[in-house]
C-alpha cells in the first residue's frame, strides 16, 4: 500500500488554491490526480483524511471542502472535552447505582 501522504506538498497545495475559499472534492481529486497518476480511491480518502486531521482543510458541506488560511497553521490541538458532574448530576447517579446496581451510568 503506497502512502502517498507522504509526496504531499502543502506549499504547492496552497499555491493551487490560493484564490479558492472552497474547493469541491472532484476539483481535489483532479489535483492529486494530476500529481499522482497511480491514486486510488483509498489513497485520495487518505489523502483527504491526512489534509483534515492537520487542519489544512476542514469539511463544510456535502463534497465541499473549505481551505485554512495559511497563516492560521499549525492549529492548536483541540483539548478533549471532559465533562464535570454537578453535586445534584453526583447524587442522582449515586441514587441510580443504588436503584439498579447492574447498569452502567454514563452522565
């Protein structure tokens, strides 16, 4: 299996499309097309996949993808969201343990 993440070039990328605020999949598809003769669909999934997970582009409808603004990378890694129980959401988890031992109560 060929990474082809690896060849990626997100200078030329930007370069493409500088002047696009929104690019469609199959105008990416003919991008990395034309880079990559040999691109599978796997490969173009991967490449997509590998563009988000970095923040380079971010999906924003269906088969419509928006560009980061070079100048905003790299992003700050989001921060897991933890949440904290109140005392009242503490006690009627407690109460609900008590009730039914068995169950597995995620707040």
């Amino acid at each position: 299996m060929k990474n082809y993440f690896d060849t990626l070039n997100i200078d030329d990328f930007y370069q493409k499309f500088a002047k696009a605020n929104s690019v469609t999949k199959n105008d990416l598809k003919q991008y990395f097309t034309a880079e990559n003769p040999d691109l599978t669909i796997q490969g173009f999934r991967r490449i997509l996949y590998g563009l988000e997970k970095q923040g380079v582009i971010y999906s924003s409808g269906s088969a419509v993808y928006s560009i980061q603004p070079i100048s905003s990378l790299p992003l700050k890694i989001k921060k897991r969201f933890t949440p904290v129980p109140s005392l009242i959401a503490e006690k009627v988890i407690e109460a609900f343990k008590d009730q039914f031992p068995y169950s597995n109560c995620i707040f």
